[in-house]
C-alpha cells in the first residue's frame, strides 16, 4: 500500500508541476492570430483587404508572421518569406531586433508582451501583429484543463492499483494449489 501511494503522489506531484511550467518569455515558436495590416491605392486596398479576409477566413493568418525565438537566437518569417535577423536586443517585456530579406532591404522589428505574457505584439514598418505560441506544449498541453490531468492521474493509480491487487491475488493462489 505503501507504494501505491507513493506512486499516486509522485505521479500527483509531476501532473500539477507540469502544468503550472508555462513561464511569460519570449521564448518559443510564436504565430499570428491577428493582423493590421495597412493596404495602400485605390484598387489595391480592396484586393488587399480581400485577400488578409480570405487568410483569416481560411485559419492560415498564421502564415503572415512566425517567430522563433531561443534565448538571442531568433527565426522570423512574415508572408511566406524568411529574413536574416541581427542586432537582437531584449528586455523583460520589450525586445527589438533588425531583419533582412533576400534583397538586402533592412526594416527594425519591435516584440512586446501582452496579456500576461501570453501574446506579443510584433510592429514592422506598418504592420502590426498579435501572436500567441504556437509550440505543442503552450498551444496544446498546457490549454487542457487540470481537471482533464487529475482524470488520468485517478485513472492510471486504479490501473496500478488494480495490476497490484491481481499480482497478489494469483500469487495467494499459487500457495494453495
């Protein structure tokens, strides 16, 4: 019985852990979940304007803007399109950065957190987008409820539980035969 409960407190103990690791940085893979986008001309800001509807419509806005970022090192893709990053500057709830594309045209990257460290507000020339992670433990993982951990903490203790109680019942047997 000893270990049982052992084994459910331990198990207990790394489920609550788990859950509350979330920490508010910078760090992680980040995609956008909104876009201000401005749109320039008379014609062209119709078509614009279609096309960010039609991502957002879709559920690719994602595409707009991607970060990664670990520690100094950062990724940044914005439409479809990497750029070299450099200058990285970073502190507790601001960080800039300059980035690059293929053309060798250069444009000054601001990231601030939000909401509590749970979004960034990503500014680049004009363009203004929110983001939120994107990584398997913050986008998934960490979104299921406590109740859903405990629920299988419960089950897998009455699995171990009842695997114990069974090896000792047919241990008891094989004395008596």
């Amino acid at each position: 019985m000893k270990k049982t409960i052992t084994f459910i407190t331990i198990i207990t103990m790394a489920l609550v852990c788990f859950v509350s690791c979330g920490t508010n940085n910078f760090n992680g893979q980040w995609e956008c979940v909104e876009a201000t986008v401005p749109t320039y001309g008379c014609f062209g800001s119709i078509d614009m304007n279609q096309n960010y509807k039609n991502l957002a419509d879709s559920g690719c806005l994602g595409l707009l803007c991607e970060i990664k970022i670990d520690g100094d090192k950062v990724s940044y893709e914005e439409n479809m399109c990497s750029y070299t990053v450099s200058n990285v500057k970073r502190n507790a709830d601001s960080m800039s950065f300059t980035v690059e594309d293929g053309r060798k045209i250069s444009s000054h990257v601001s990231l601030r957190l939000a909401d509590n460290g749970n979004s960034i507000i990503a500014t680049r020339n004009m363009n203004t987008y929110t983001l939120e992670r994107s990584d398997l433990i913050h986008k998934i993982i960490l979104r299921i409820p406590i109740w859903m951990y405990l629920l299988l903490g419960l089950l897998l203790a009455f699995i171990y539980v009842g695997k114990t109680v069974k090896r000792r019942d047919s241990s008891a047997f094989k004395g008596i035969r």
